[in-house]
C-alpha cells in the first residue's frame, strides 16, 4: 500500500527503480546501515574479542531466538499470509527441521553447514506431504488438516524414532565449526542466525514482488479466477507449503545449533499458535509482518511480562487471594500476554505492518498532506 | 464436422447440476476475429457457457475446440495458456493488489521466474519484471487506467473494477476473448467507454471476442453476430437484425423490451 505513495519531490523515472525495494539512495544507506550496526552488536558485548561491556550478552540471545522465529514466521507469512493456507502445523516442521539437523550432525557426524540445507530440504518434502489435502479442502478444515501433522510428527519422533531422537528426553547437539572456528557463544551464533535471517527475509520478500509472489496472492485472493488466468492453484499451494515448511526446517535447525541441544516439548501445538498470533499481529500478508510479530510477542513474553510479575506480586496477594505467590509467574503470565494479544489486535486489526505503513505514508507526504 | 478453420467450436455441449440442465446440447461456431453476442433472460445458461469453455464447469457431453484442437479434457488453467482470458459477471479481482499487480498477474504464463529465480530476484526476474510492466503499461495506457494503476482494486468503483478486469483478461494477451456482462450495472458514460475498448481491441489486435450481453441496444452495435439461448437450449443464432425478428427470440423475451 505504501508502495503508491512517494516522499514528495521523488519522482520513478524508470520501471526498475520503481521495482527496487530502496527507491532512493537515501533509503539504501538506512538499511545498509542498520544493517552493518546489527551485525556491530556482538562485538560491543563481553563476548568481543575487545572485552567491552557496552551490549549486555542477554539481549544477543534474545536477539538470536527473535531472528530464528523471524525465519519461522516468515515461512509461515509465505503460506498464510500471501498463499492464504493457514496451517496449524508449523511447529512440528520445525521439529522436523531440528531433529534432522541433530541428527545428521551427532550420529553421523556431518558439518553444520551441510547438515542445515539438508535439514531444510527434508522439512520442505514433509510440509509437501501435509500439503496435500489443500488440493481437496480449504480454511477451516485445512485447518483441521494440518493440525493432523501437529499431531503425528512429534508423535513419530517420540516414540518410532526414538533410538535416533532420544524420545521425550532432550538431545544434544554440537557447536557448529567452520575453519576451526567454535560458535559455541551466543556472540558467535549471532553471525550464523543473523545473516541467514535477513537473507531468508530478503528471499521472501523478492519472491512477493515477482511472478511467484504474485501468483501466491493470486491464490489467497481469488483461487477461481487465478485457475482461469492461467496459474495452476494445485501447484502453487504445494510450493506454499513446501517454502513454509522449508523455512520452519532452517529455523528449528538453528534453534538446535544455537541451544546444542533439542527438546521436543518446544515444539508443541501451542508453539504453532503462538507463531500464528506472532504473525497476525505483525500483520500477515505484509512482509515486515514477521518482523514486527515475533520481537513484540518475544519481547513481551521474555522481558516485559517477567519485569512486571514482582511488582504484582507486591500488590496481588492482598487483592487476589486465590493466587499463590510461589507460581504467581505460571498464573499470571499467560494472561497478561492473552490480554495484551487482545489489545493489540482489537486496536491493530491487520498488524504492525499495516499501522507502520500507515506512519510511513503520513510521513513521506509531509508537509503536503493532502 | 469439426470445422477447424473456426476459432471456437462448441459442439452440443451438455451440462447439468443435479436436477437443473443448465446447458442442453447446444453448439455453435465463432470465427477468427468475429465479434459473438450470447444473449438469453435470466438463468438461461449463458454464463454457465462461458464456464464450459473456459473448463471451469465440465460439460457432461460434447466437446470445445479451440483452433480445431480439442480442448475438453483440459484444466482451466491450460485453456488460459492456449490463449483463452476472460472476465466475470461478478467481478472476480484480486482484491487486495494494486490495479497493476493484477495485470502483472495475468502475464503469469508469459513469465518464467520459478521460486528459486524469484527469491534471487536480480537476473532472470527482475529482467522479466522490467520487460513484462512495459507490455503491461501499454494495456494501462490503452484502458485509460493511469491515474488508478496503484490503486488497490478493492477500493476502487464498480465501473473502473470492470475496466481492470477487461485490462487483466487483456494482459494474458488471449486469442479468443470471454466477457460476461461487461457493461452491466455502468451508467451511460461508463458502457459507452467500455463498448469503444472492445470495439478497439477488435480492430487493432483482431481479437475473437465472445460477449455475454442484455443490452440488445449495445449488441446490435457491437456483434457481428447473436446466438440467442433459453432455458439452456440454443434458440436462435444470426446477425443482430434476423435475432431481432426472431419469433423464439420474442418469445423468450416476451413482455420485455428487445
Ligand atoms: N454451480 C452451479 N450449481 C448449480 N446450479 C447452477 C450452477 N451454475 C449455474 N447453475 C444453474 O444453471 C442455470 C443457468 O445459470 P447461468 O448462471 O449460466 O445463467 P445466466 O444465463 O448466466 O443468467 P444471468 O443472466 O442471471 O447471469 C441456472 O438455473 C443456475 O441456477
Ligand atoms: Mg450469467
């Protein structure tokens, strides 16, 4: 949306800049910028070879799970958002996605850097599989049957796989090298999960403003029409699942090299809603949606919520009698961050994404405002 | 007798829902570069023909050729790639993309960017991307679509929704052209604009067009030739004037204004 409109005084005088995602020079130096002082972060914490204290290591490895969810949702903004096939499954192919990973690296002692891509490869084929019912059915009971897959693939990797899995228990997993290089810290991991994020991020959007991009919206917005227009539905639907699932195996991969060790209680039916809730509240459908979704669900959940549980605390047990204070966190936290989701989605019904294009619009017409 | 020198030959098709028999053997032949009218009341049929042919309903027997070509057994999304574009009665945009992402849409089958090419972007599909708005922007320029080409078509009024939609089915640069009702429900201004593009994308591109139409005021202007159908049967077919005189015709459309 925000595409139509200009900065005033800017004016396309090709159709290639009006394609290009930084139409001014100005716009491309902001987000090399950004770019370049993200990846500086590592170095100013005490995991830096310069011993400084300036980033404390805390907000690295938060910045490290944000960015392995940015890749998970993003796949899942591939499927949902622009493909318009919701699926409640997407946890389990990042299962898929870690085990694998793990796998390959501990029992057959392959190097992280193949054992990624394979892992993605391998997770795009099962998110393939569970894509098959989308030939047959849409919405609300594709709904139902992707959440089949929710359902059987931690079931297969409990119990048939076990011996390679370890079952309930949690596996480890090994630190990642590459020329003798140990990306055990956090620190390290930052410039793995960093770069593959925002290239990951880069792809999906490239593929939303070209041929594919298109005819996945083509999909969400009008299946019928799209079939007589010449775009074969069946097939794109397959390649929606296939990207998403792909993505979901990058990121739970990561996720395993970056804890060195995979659970499977992490990758549960309430791990799919939540990325689902981290995408419509980001706004689904926009490509910065993710973005926006799993920092503010991240950083709710991880730094906003468990900052304001002493101060409740304090207050509380005189108030709320029937809350115990030994787990007022399990008590509370879940509704806190329930009613916050509500809030922000009953004030920003179509997501971040949408309300920053709104700012961004208002700010670019400045000061002709009409 | 297949008559392969014609466009599209719809030979005594037949299609039922159930109980309803929307079509009943009904057939006829349009000509490269002619100009058809389908005109039937209410109900009659015509839309479900359009479907038929365009595979989005199954005819349960006789068969389309296109070209002599039999198409029947393919999926609609073949047919489009043989070079069959249309448009709907009710409106069917996408509605969330601007005005030119739905014409970008329809260059699909003329574009080759698979996933992996797309997400690399530079190369192959920012070329394509570049090559395929010019021909896009031609159709823009043609439709008088300029000052709406950002616009998302959801928010647009019905009449230029009908415009996009005719630039769309344009964009898929078709041989053989469907509209279902293109001018229905425009006021005067807006149906006269709409007939001068379909008479200019006749000429200049000559364009087989195949056009579903009440107006009998707008068909005999536009059409070469009528084919008149009733409760699913063929009635009448010929030029405007014999339809005119047509005493099924007037039956059909007894009480009514023709
Ligand atoms: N998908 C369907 N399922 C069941 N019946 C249908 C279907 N499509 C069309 N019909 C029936 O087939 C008959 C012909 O419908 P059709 O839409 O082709 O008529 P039409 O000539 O286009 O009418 P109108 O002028 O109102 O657009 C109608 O009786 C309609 O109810
Ligand atoms: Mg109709």
């Amino acid at each position: 949306m925000s595409s139509n409109i200009r900065p005033s005084g800017v004016f396309d005088t090709s159709y290639a800049q009006d394609i290009a995602l930084n139409r001014t020079r100005a716009d491309k130096w902001l987000s090399n910028g950004l770019f370049l002082l993200l990846l500086l972060l590592p170095l100013l914490s005490s995991d830096g070879p310069l011993g400084l204290n300036i980033v404390p290591t805390l907000w690295i490895g938060t910045l490290n799970r944000i960015a392995i969810f940015v890749i998970a949702v993003q796949g899942l903004n591939v499927l949902t958002g622009y493909c318009g096939q919701i699926s409640l499954g997407h946890a389990a192919f990042m299962a898929v996605g870690a085990y694998t990973g793990a796998i390959l690296g501990r029992q057959l002692g392959m190097t992280f850097w193949l054992a990624l891509p394979i892992a993605a490869l391998v997770t795009g084929l099962v998110g393939l599989i569970f894509g098959l019912p989308s030939l047959r059915v849409k919405g609300f009971y594709l709904a139902m049957a992707t959440l089949a897959a929710q359902f059987i693939i931690p079931w297969l990797l409990r119990y048939p796989l076990e011996p390679l899995t370890n079952g309930s228990r949690p596996l480890d997993v090994p630190v990642p090298t590459l020329f003798g290089i140990s990306f055990a810290a956090d620190g390290a991991m930052f410039y793995i999960i960093i770069p593959a994020a925002v290239f990951l991020s880069l792809a999906a959007r490239n593929m939303l403003r070209s041929r594919v991009g298109r005819a996945l919206i083509s999909v969400r917005d009008n299946d019928i029409a799209a079939e007589q227009m010449g775009i074969n539905v069946f097939n794109y639907k397959l390649l929606a699942f296939f990207v998403a699932a792909m993505f979901a195996g990058i990121a739970g991969c990561l996720a395993a090299y970056n804890t060195n060790s995979v659970s499977l209680d992490t990758f549960l039916l309430d791990q799919s809603i939540a990325m689902l809730a981290m995408l419509v509240i980001g706004g689904a459908g926009y490509p910065l949606g993710p973005m926006f979704g799993v920092t503010l669900v991240l950083l709710l959940q991880q730094i906003i919520i468990p900052s304001l549980i002493p101060p409740l605390n304090n207050v509380l047990p005189g108030l709320l009698p029937f809350i115990n204070s030994v787990n007022i966190y399990a008590a509370l936290s879940p509704l806190i961050f329930g009613a916050a989701l509500a809030i922000f989605l009953v004030f920003n019904p179509r997501g971040l994404a949408h309300r920053w294009e709104i700012i961004k619009i208002a700010w670019k017409l400045r000061p002709f405002s009409h | 007798m297949v008559n392969s020198a014609a466009k599209l030959h719809v030979d005594n098709i037949s299609l039922g829902f159930g109980g309803i028999k929307a079509l009943q053997n009904v057939g006829f032949t349009v000509g490269h570069g002619e100009i058809v009218a389908v005109i039937g009341p209410n109900g009659a049929g015509k839309t479900s023909l359009i479907n038929s042919i365009t595979g989005f309903y199954r005819p349960q027997t006789g068969a389309i050729r296109l070209d002599g070509v039999d198409i029947t057994p393919l999926p609609p999304y073949k047919r489009a790639q043989l070079g069959i574009a249309r448009t709907f009665q009710n409106i069917a945009l996408y509605t969330n993309m601007t005005a030119l992402d739905n014409l970008m849409a329809a260059r699909h089958i003329h574009m080759k960017a698979n996933a992996f090419t797309s997400a690399i972007f530079y190369g192959l599909a920012r070329r394509e991307e570049i090559a395929n708005r010019q021909r896009v922007e031609e159709i823009v320029d043609f439709l008088e679509m300029e000052n709406i080409r950002k616009a998302i078509v959801g928010n647009l009024s019905y009449g230029l929704r009908k415009r996009v939609e005719l630039g769309r089915a344009l964009a898929l640069e078709p041989t053989l052209l469907l509209l279902d009702e293109p001018m229905a429900g425009m006021n005067v201004e807006e149906k006269e604009d709409m007939a001068r593009f379909i008479l200019d994308i006749h000429e200049r591109q000559k364009m087989t067009i195949v056009l579903i139409e009440h107006d009998m005021g707008l068909v005999m202007d536009i059409s070469q030739r009528v084919v008149a159908i009733d409760f699913g049967r063929k009635i009448a077919e010929g030029t405007p004037d014999e339809i005119k005189q047509d005493e099924h015709v007037i039956k059909a459309y007894l009480g009514q204004e023709i």
